[in-house]
C-alpha cells in the first residue's frame, strides 16, 4: 500500500453557534489541512500514486473558498457549525471530485498547532 501526503496552511475566523448554549466569539486561525491518499497501484508510466501538483491544484483551489474569510459566512458554514470536523468533512467531499473512486482516504484539519480532527470515509 502506497500514501501521499500533501499539507498546505489557510487562515481564516469562525465562531461556534451554541458553543455551551450561546454563540462562541468571533476568532481566527492559522488552519493546516493535510490529506492522505493511499492505494495499491502506480500510475504508468509515471510510477507514482498520485501527482503532487494536481493535488496541490485540487486542494487550492478548495482553499480558495475559505482562506482569510469568516468561515460562518461561506457556505455550508453560513448554516453548518464550522469546527474542526466539519472543515475536514467539506474538504474531503470537496476533493473527493478530483481523485479517482477510494484514492482519497481522509483530510485532517489543524485548528491550532496541537488540536486537529480528521474525516474518514467509511470503508
């Protein structure tokens, strides 16, 4: 089994709706996604599981509708919470469009340097 891992960092403010009841102020972070390809197969000729600059490519441009934004106003976050979770959920069904059936097998999401929460798909 073959993996690619691939991070890049966005920056962008939230707040949490009935974080302990009321609405969590308004803040920022400096965000770091990292996601995960794996499989079994090489591409050919090339011999690489997945091409860095097309992912590259993918993940910017899904960044690209949350960098330096306040993440409540973008949808789905305008009705969806935007914590940590449902940031890496969105990202994943976002690049899931990019990549073959399987190849993508999760994206993780930094809030701060030492918290981070995953999604991956059920198998």
């Amino acid at each position: 089994m073959y993996e690619v891992l691939v991070e890049k960092k966005f920056s962008a403010a939230h707040y949490l709706r009935d974080y302990h009841g009321h609405d969590e102020p308004l803040h920022g972070h400096n965000w770091k996604v990292q996601v995960r390809l794996r499989g079994k197969d090489l591409v050919k000729p090339e011999e690489y599981l997945a091409d860095f600059a097309e992912v590259d490519r993918a993940l910017d441009q899904a960044i690209a509708r949350v960098d330096y934004k306040n993440l409540n106003e973008v949808p789905p976050f305008d009705r969806r919470n935007p914590t940590a979770e449902n940031l890496a959920r969105w990202l994943y069904d976002e690049l899931a469009r990019s990549f073959p059936q399987g190849l993508l097998a999760g994206v993780t999401v930094w809030e701060t340097e030492n918290g981070a929460a995953s999604f991956f798909p059920d198998l």
